[in-house]
C-alpha cells in the first residue's frame, strides 16, 4: 500500500510487481508518480512480542531465498491454511469439513512452485506450520486417509 503525496489517497500496489524506478498513477488525482524505494515496514521487539501473545508468530524471510531483499526481514508468518473450529464442533461435522477439502483439492490454490496442497496442511513445515492442534474429527480424517500418524 502506498500513499499518494498529492492527495494522501491509499494506492494498492503489489510489491511484486513493481520495481524502484517504476511509474505509478493515482487513481484519485492522476498524479504521475515514482516508486523510489521498496523498503518494508518494520517492527520493534516489543511490537513482535504482543503479536507472539495474539497467537502470531515471527519469521525471517532470508535473503537467500528472496532475490530481491536487501536483507533477511523478521516478519509475521501468514503461512498454512488453518481452519479454526470450536472444541464444541461436532465430530461428524469437522470430519465432513475435510471431506469437502478433499473433493475440491484441485480447486484450492497452493503456493506456486511447492508441491503441497490443502490436504498438506497437516504437516508441519514452513508453509503449513501447526500452531494450533487438529480438531478430533479432522484428526481421524486424516488418520483414516493416510494422511496423517
């Protein structure tokens, strides 16, 4: 997200797609403008530290896998899939839930270039971590197919 100088407008921007040097238009006050850095925002320890206590957790994003950083960045993970369910969620329902998860697998994106799917996201790894534990219903479905000790 940017902000427009001219007339303080929010401008949706996709840091992927844009490079330092590029061209942007407001598309509330037609302003020509320049992206002149792709700086991310950062947070203190004490920022990252009530987030750990709202359930987020902090990671690094290296520079070794993300070509275009200046640096390794500590961020807060978005990764994984969860679906969060109230303890008192009947069985039957949750295991139906993955059911549904599983009829439509092809049909639910997945991060390009890795091989999961949404029926990995049980397993935990970096795009699938498992902060939080699997409903009963969902644990047997997983169990009964395979997917899962």
């Amino acid at each position: 997200m940017a902000t427009c100088p001219e007339c303080d407008a929010e401008i949706e921007v996709d840091e992927f797609d844009v490079d330092k040097g590029d061209q942007l238009s407001c598309p509330e006050c037609g302003s020509n403008l320049e992206v002149v850095s792709l700086s991310p925002i950062e947070l203190e320890a004490t920022e990252f530290a009530a987030m750990a206590r709202l359930g987020w957790r902090k990671v690094c994003l290296p520079k070794a896998r993300f070509a275009r950083l200046q640096q390794d960045i500590d961020t807060l993970d978005f990764s994984g899939w969860p679906i969060y369910a109230n303890a008192s969620l009947p069985e039957q329902v949750a295991y139906e839930i993955c059911n549904a998860l599983a009829a439509r697998e092809a049909e639910i994106p997945w991060e390009k270039g890795t091989d999961g799917s949404a029926l990995h996201m049980v397993s935990e790894s970096d795009s699938t971590p498992m902060d939080v534990p699997l409903h009963p219903g969902a644990e047997r479905w997983y169990r009964e197919h395979g997917q899962k000790d």
